[in-house]
C-alpha cells in the first residue's frame, strides 16, 4: 500500500495556541508555559483514513508571525491548512480573512479548516457563536470549536482535513 504524507500548515495570529496544537496532536501533551514554537520545522503523527495509512506533518510556524516575517519556505507545497483564532482574542478573529488569503497566494486551493481555540475560555469570549459561524460560511470551510488544553476536538480537526484531502 501507498503511504500518503500530507504537509499540513497550521496559521494564526501570535498566541492563539498553534504550537500548543501541534504538540497536543502529536506528542499528547500540554504546557500553560507560553513557547513562541515547537523547536522544529514540524512534528508528524500517523493516522487511519478509510483504512489507509496517512502520515501528516504538522508544520509549525516560526513565532514571526507578529511580524508577517513567515518564509516562504513554510508554505511551500503545504497540501491543507488549519485556520487558527483565539476564543478571547478578538483581533486574531478579524486576521482570518487575511490568514486565509496568504495561503491561498502561496498555495492555491487547498483543503482548509477553521478552528476557535480556547473554548474552555469562553465565559471570557471576544467573539460570538455566531460571529464565528458566519466568518465560516463565508470563507466556505467547516468550523470546529477546539481546546486544547482540555484535548477537545484537537484531533477530529486534523482526521477531517486528511478525508477532506483524500476526497480531493
Ligand atoms: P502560538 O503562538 O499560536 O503557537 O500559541 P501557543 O501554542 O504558544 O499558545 C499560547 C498560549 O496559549 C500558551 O500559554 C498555551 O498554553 C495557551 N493555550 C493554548 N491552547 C489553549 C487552550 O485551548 N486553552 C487555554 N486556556 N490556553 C491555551
Ligand atoms: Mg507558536
């Protein structure tokens, strides 16, 4: 059987919890200790789609994003992309719209998802349910409400975007 591997670039503003993410997926642990990055380029994790095996490397950013100052090398050839914004950071919210374009100048089309972070947060939310389900219909992607810190919806997130690459 043919192994498929999938570059899968995780964006957002600064703090929304993108390394967080990829650590919780890939290692199954998590650090309330603020780490601007992983250490390393990415980090990978094998699953089971449709019974075939899908080894997805999660490409983490350099902790540059503040200063738009992300490579192009980091989004090269990236194959789906998880949209990222903060349940209690209302301007990571209104950066999607710009997330997204810059994916899709350097990558194209290509499978996306949007997830709000931090919903353990959300008696502090910047931005309502409904804010956040309108952003996704008009981007045209699925919305998942994810912690990770609590390890929900960490990893449905990433089982979608693999069927959703799958099915392409
Ligand atoms: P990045 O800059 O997007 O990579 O964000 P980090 O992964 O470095 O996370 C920023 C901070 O948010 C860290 O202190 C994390 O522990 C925290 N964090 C990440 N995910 C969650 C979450 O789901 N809930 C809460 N309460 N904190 C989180
Ligand atoms: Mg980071």
């Amino acid at each position: 059987e043919m192994e498929v591997a999938v570059k899968v670039v995780i964006v957002g503003n600064g703090a929304v919890g993108k390394s967080s993410m990829i650590q919780r997926y890939c290692r199954g642990t998590f650090t309330r200790e603020y780490k601007k990055t992983i250490g390393v380029d990415f980090l990978e994790r094998m699953l089971e789609v449709y019974d075939d095996p899908v080894r997805l490397m999660l490409w983490d950013t350099a902790g540059q994003e503040e200063f738009d100052a992300i490579t192009k090398a980091y989004y090269r050839g990236a194959q789906a992309c998880v949209l990222t914004f903060s349940t209690v950071d209302r301007a990571s919210f209104q950066a999607v719209r710009n997330w997204k374009k810059k994916v899709e100048d350097e990558c194209g089309t290509i499978p996306m998802v949007l997830v709000q972070n931090k919903i353990d947060l959300i008696d502090r939310a910047a931005i309502d349910a409904e804010e956040a389900e309108a952003l996704a219909r008009e981007l045209k992607v699925r919305l998942y409400r994810s912690s990770v810190k609590e390890d929900l919806n960490v990893s449905q997130v990433f089982t979608y975007l693999a069927e959703r690459y799958l099915a392409e």
